[in-house]
C-alpha cells in the first residue's frame, strides 16, 4: 500500500472514537489521535490482513480498494468478506422497503 494511502486510512481511524488501538486500563490517560495513529500504522505495516480483518468495517468502500495492491492471501480473503457483507447489507435495506 502506498504510503500516502497508509497515513489517511490510519488519520481517519484515529478519529473515529469507537477506535482503540491498543488496550487501557482504569486510570490510565486517554490516547491522543497522533497516539492513535502511530499504533495503527505500525499495526498495518506488520500485518494488513489482521489490521483489515480488525478496523476493515469501519473504512468507506474507497478506502478499501488500496487494500487490493496488498498481494497478501489473507488480505485478498478478509476483502472478499467485506465486500459480501457489503452487498448483503444492500440487499437487506432493499428488502425491508
């Protein structure tokens, strides 16, 4: 994945408030979003797959497809699941119409 790319999926997460990177315990101060995304880019260098599998749901379809250029099995296979459970999704909305 173009670096480029890299730094504006983990931007966006960062800002997402449901997105916790790493875990806390009580007492512990709340992680800034240059915190954030520091943790998530190391994740996503380490491991695209797993940090896809993880925070995939929460990135729009555009971002998404970067993932493609990642030539990784795993990656290619947590992408075809997004994209299903995208179109089920769909279908489900339209059916309840």
């Amino acid at each position: 994945m173009d670096p480029q790319n890299a730094a504006a999926v983990c931007r966006l997460l960062a800002a997402h408030p449901a997105v916790i990177p790493t875990s806390q315990q009580h007492g512990d101060s709340e992680l800034t979003s240059a915190d954030k995304e520091v943790m998530l880019l190391a994740s996503l260098q380490g491991s695209p797959g797993q940090f896809l599998r993880r925070w995939g749901a929460l990135l729009p379809g555009d971002m998404r497809s970067w993932f493609i250029a990642v030539d990784d099995y795993e990656t290619t296979v947590v992408l075809r699941g997004l994209q299903r459970s995208a179109k089920s999704q769909r279908a489900i909305v339209r059916n309840r119409r």
